[in-house]
C-alpha cells in the first residue's frame, strides 16, 4: 500500500506517518528527517539544503527528487510507503506522478491532514525533538516521562532550528504558497481524502486508520 500524507507544517504529518507506517507494515518516507540526515552526515545534498531548511524554505526540486526515487524504489519499501512531506508543491507532484508511472506503482490514498494556523504555530512552538532516534514530543501534548530526556532511547532532546517564531512564519507563507495548491491538482483523484487534525493524537490516527481502512 502506497499513501501520500500532506498538510500544513506541525499538522502532525511525522506523529501519525510513524503510526501508520507501523499499523501497515509500510516503510516511512519523511522528507524532512531525509533532508535533517543529509545536513548531519555533510553530503553534498545536506550542505546545499541547509540554508534553505534554516531559513524555512523549500529545498530546490531537483535536489528531493533523485532522493525520492531511490528511497520508493528501494527494496525495503517493497511492501509500499507512506510518503511524508512530499510532494510539497505542484512541480513535485507532476514529477512523481510520472515517476510512479516509470516503476508501475500507485498511489492507494492521497491523505490531507487540516489544522488551523494558531494550532499549528502552538504544535510547532512546543516540539521537541530527539538528538538520539528523531523521535517527537511536545512540551504539553506529549511530554517525556524524564524531562529533557526520550522515552525511547533515553538521548536529549532538542528544538529545531526551524522551529523558531520567525522561521515558523516563514514556513507557513511558504505553505500557502507553494503547498497548499496540491489541494486543487488532487482534489478530483478519487483516493483523495480530507481529515481533521485538530484532535487528540489518538482521534487523528484513527480516523487515519479508517480511512486508509476503506
Ligand atoms: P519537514 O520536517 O517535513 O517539516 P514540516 O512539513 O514543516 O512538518 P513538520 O515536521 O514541522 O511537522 P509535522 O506535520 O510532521 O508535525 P509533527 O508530527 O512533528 O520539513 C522541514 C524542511 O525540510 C522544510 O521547511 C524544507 O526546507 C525541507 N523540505 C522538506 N520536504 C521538502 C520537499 N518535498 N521539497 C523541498 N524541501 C523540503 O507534530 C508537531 C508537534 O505537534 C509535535 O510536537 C507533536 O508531538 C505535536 N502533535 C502532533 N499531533 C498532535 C495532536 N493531534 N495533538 C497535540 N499535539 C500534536
């Protein structure tokens, strides 16, 4: 099964991607912790993304694409893949459109998680992030049992760099500009779906569930 996940920044794409990949034995493709990888191993990739991620900026097309095509067409993502945070603009989507095309894949279910914006800015405000497994908690939302300290693997926690008040503004202009018209090139696809995140953690996932469920 392949499910394309998209919305707005801090909507909770990375929380319920992990789930989900989990419940269907899925691999998890975050765009994100793909590009945050690159950054922290110095590629040539990560060195020239960083200053667009920093500033809350879309990285160059060209740039994601080659990532994307070699992770969907990788043998662990054999049994499908949930795509997070990609496509992330129209150019993205017609690029993978024709990519699915060339290896004979499909889309199963192109998912648009909705928040409003004061939501958002307050998920993406109070984030922390694991140094260890990348793992998410938020300060009031899902707090870690040790403060300062991951559930998982015990490493520290951190906040992103791109979590900060100004480039959060940034990120969401972008959004508006650059992502949210994916709502109009999906909206007459017939595996299109709308859910309404602005609930607990559990509610989102299983309406996630249920929609990926039939
Ligand atoms: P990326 O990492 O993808 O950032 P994003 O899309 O802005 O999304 P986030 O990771 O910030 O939020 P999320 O929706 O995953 O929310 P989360 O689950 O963490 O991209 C970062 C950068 O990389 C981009 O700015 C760009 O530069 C670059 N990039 C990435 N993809 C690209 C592409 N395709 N092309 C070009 N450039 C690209 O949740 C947020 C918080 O809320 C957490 O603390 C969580 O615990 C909490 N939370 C989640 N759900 C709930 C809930 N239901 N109730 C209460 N709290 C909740």
């Amino acid at each position: 099964m392949n499910i394309i996940l998209f919305g707005p920044p801090g909507v909770g794409k990375g929380t319920q991607g992990i789930r989900l990949s989990e419940k269907f034995f899925i691999v998890h493709l975050a765009m994100g912790d793909l590009l945050r990888a690159a950054v922290k191993e110095k590629t040539e990739l990560g060195v020239q993304a960083k200053s667009y991620m920093d500033a809350g900026k879309l990285v160059p097309d060209l740039l994601v694409m080659g990532m994307i095509e070699e992770r969907i067409t990788a043998s662990d993502a054999s049994n499908g893949f949930l795509l997070d945070g990609f496509p992330r603009n129209v150019a993205q989507a017609t690029a993978l459109n024709q990519m699915l095309t060339e290896h004979a894949l499909n889309i199963d279910h192109v998912i648009f998680m909705e928040a409003e914006e004061s939501c958002l800015i307050e998920r993406l405000s109070g984030r922390l992030i694991c140094k260890g497994c990348g793992f998410g908690f938020h300060r009031h939302y899902s707090p870690p049992k040790n403060d300062g300290l991951c559930d998982r693997c015990g490493s520290e926690l951190y906040q992103r760099e791109d979590d900060r008040e100004d480039v959060i503004e940034q990120r969401l202009q972008v959004y508006l500009k650059e992502t949210q018209p994916l709502l109009e090139f999906y909206s007459d696809v017939d595996v299109f779906s709308k859910v309404n995140a602005m609930k607990s953690m559990d509610d989102v996932f299983h309406a996630l569930e249920k929609t990926v469920q039939g």
